[in-house]
C-alpha cells in the first residue's frame, strides 16, 4: 500500500491511496524460466506534445511563438520517462545555425 | 548553483551514479553494469564486503545554506540471487465484475488507482496490469530475524486502464478534436529508479505462517498516453515507500 501525491496542473494536490497486490508462481520451473522470458523494452521514448507547440494547429492562436515570451521555458511531454544523462547530449536547441546553451 | 553529490568505493574512486532530485528529495541510484539497459538486473551490483561513502558537498538549498555530509556503509553479500516473476492481479474493473478483488489492506479493488482531488473530483478507479520481475536475496544466508533485500530493476511499468476525465468528478470535459468526451488514455507508472525494500519478519508473533512485512521505496513517473492529460498529469513522483504484507496462498 502506499499513498501518491500528484500535482494536478500544476495547482493542486491531489492524494491517492494505492494497493496493489501481486503474485508470483512459486513452482521452482516457473521462477526458473522468469528471467530468459523477459522482453525487454526496445521502443524509444516519443514525443506526444511540446509547448509552445507547433503553429496552426488551434484557430485560436495559430502562430505559437507569439504565446511564448521571452524566459519561458520550452518544454516537451514524452510517452515515458527519458534517462536523465542523456538530456544533456541529446538536446539541442539552435538560434539560427548556432547553439544556444541550455539549462 | 554548484554542490556536489558522489558515491565512493572505498579506493576513493566515484562509482557511476543516476542522481534524481526533487524538492527535498534526492536518490542515488548506483549502476554498475555495462549498459544502461541492465540497470537494476543481477549484473549492477556493489561489490560485497565492500565500505562504499556517499559523499555530499556543499549542495545549495533555496535558501542559501548549504549542506555538506558524508555517510558510510558496507556493501552486504546477497549472492545467489533469485529473480522472480510477479504478475499484478486483475481486480476485474474493466471487465464490470460484481465480485471486485479487494485489498485486505484498504477494503479497495486491488490495483485500482484513484484520484481525490478539488478540480477531477473521485476519479473512476484506473485499473494497473503488468508485471515486475523481482530480485531477492539469498535467504539462507540471512538470520531469520534479519531483513531480507528486494529490488525492483528500473523502468518496470505498471499500464494503468483509461478513465474520462470529469470537472469535479461530475461534468465531463469535452475534447473538442474529437468531439467525445475527454479520456486519459493508458495511464502508465514507471520506475525510474531501482526500487529496493526488504522482506522484515513479522514483528508481532514467531509463528512461522505469520506473513512477512514488505517495505519497498521507490521513484516512479507517471505518464498518460493521450497528448492533452499528458501534459496535465505528467510527473516524477519520488520516494513512494510502500508498505504491505507478503504470504503464500496454494503455491502462489
């Protein structure tokens, strides 16, 4: 059991009591075999939404750079958590053909 | 802003470390392995019998003071380990079942996420399926009223049942690209860090079919599938600690 926290756009806590239970084949077999059946997961991450977001996309205000004011972060929504280590190779952001550093 | 957090063998040499902090939390999680893929599987591991220091320097708080300490520990032998399969009963939410399973902890269908809060109001219980493979120590190896260690590789992921998203539990939101109301989508949980806990022997009786207390800390992320509750819900929610019991009912 255990109790979650989450922030809720950012404005509220919510709260959440969990149980989980789990079970596991205790046949000696089974155990055996658990570890050469596991699939490991070779999908990467994909990106499912960003902000400012891409323009044109809402009639409302189809040109999103003009939401986006000058210290606001850019950021970006994966479908599953990203190594941290990897961020700080693997992001890039560009003005032009230069590298502006990142944070 | 500076500060330094490091794990040292007992050489002095760093040990390869993934450091997550958020708030006031911080986890180190050492991977020894050769790739990251086998993080948190039987080849990351200490060296047994070793003395290993976690060494932090000057790390800034928001307030300016800093915090430098240092702390000491010796690597316990584990070996042979036992890596187990468990798989997350079904409590039968999605499949509409009259007889739920219920937890005997909180009188709850088991692995059923709900959510309480002021904007969603209760949530409909968002049922979690999957399965984790678990690592034991060696229990022979241990006293009987010694703390056995478990540990939950990172990256374990619990798919949880789409919900409709309700204003105050009540009036459904409307997505309006697809006109229908709003769903979450998948919502996943996700370990980011190896979860480790410990099997504690009942502390309120010798019997030996007493259950066994589980405690397991863990940092987990949680992820919706759908784009717009993605970014609404998307988080790292550290040091969960969890606590349970653990017992065999006909061989399971």
């Amino acid at each position: 059991m255990a109790v979650l926290k989450p922030n809720l756009l950012g404005r509220e806590v919510a709260d959440s009591t969990v149980a989980f239970q789990i079970t596991a084949d205790t046949s000696i077999d089974a155990q055996m075999e658990a570890f050469d059946n596991r699939a490991p997961d070779r999908d990467a991450p994909k990106l499912v939404s960003w902000s400012p977001g891409s323009d044109g996309k809402y009639d409302f205000m189809p040109d999103r750079d003009a939401m986006h004011r000058p210290g606001d972060p850019v950021t970006l929504f994966f479908d599953e958590p990203v190594l941290a280590l990897s961020v700080e190779s693997g992001v890039i952001q560009k003005a032009g053909a230069s590298e502006v550093p990142v944070k | 802003m500076g500060g330094k957090i490091e794990l040292l063998d007992d050489k002095g040499n760093s040990v390869q470390a993934d450091v997550f902090v958020q708030d006031r939390r911080i986890t180190v999680d050492p991977c020894v392995a050769e790739s990251a893929a086998n993080c948190g599987l039987p080849g990351d591991k200490l060296a047994s019998g070793e003395r290993y220091t976690l060494n932090t320097q000057a790390l800034p708080s928001v307030n300016g003071e800093h915090l430098s300490s240092k702390t000491e520990f010796k690597a316990m032998k584990t070996e042979p380990v036992v890596v187990q399969f468990q798989n997350v009963t079904d409590p039968g939410i999605t499949e509409g079942n009259a007889d739920l399973v219920l937890s005997k902890l909180n009188g709850q269908p088991v692995n059923g996420v709900i959510l309480n809060s002021m904007l969603l109001g209760t949530t409909d219980a968002s049922e979690s399926s999957g399965g984790l493979y678990s690592e034991l120590a060696y229990a022979p190896a241990f006293r009987p009223d010694e703390p056995l260690p478990i540990r939950v590789p990172r990256g374990t992921r619990l798919i949880g049942s789409s919900i409709d998203v309700k204003a105050n539990g009540t009036v459904s939101v409307l997505d309006e690209d697809a006109g229908q109301s709003l769903r979450s989508g998948a919502l996943n949980v996700i370990t980011i860090s190896d979860a480790t806990g410990y099997l504690i022997p009942n502390p309120y009786t010798d019997h030996v079919d007493a259950p066994s207390h589980v405690r397991l800390f863990s940092d987990a992320a949680m992820i919706t599938e759908a784009a717009s509750t993605n970014t609404a819900l998307t988080q790292n929610l550290p040091h969960i600690e969890m606590v349970g019991i653990a017992r065999v009912t006909d061989g399971l």
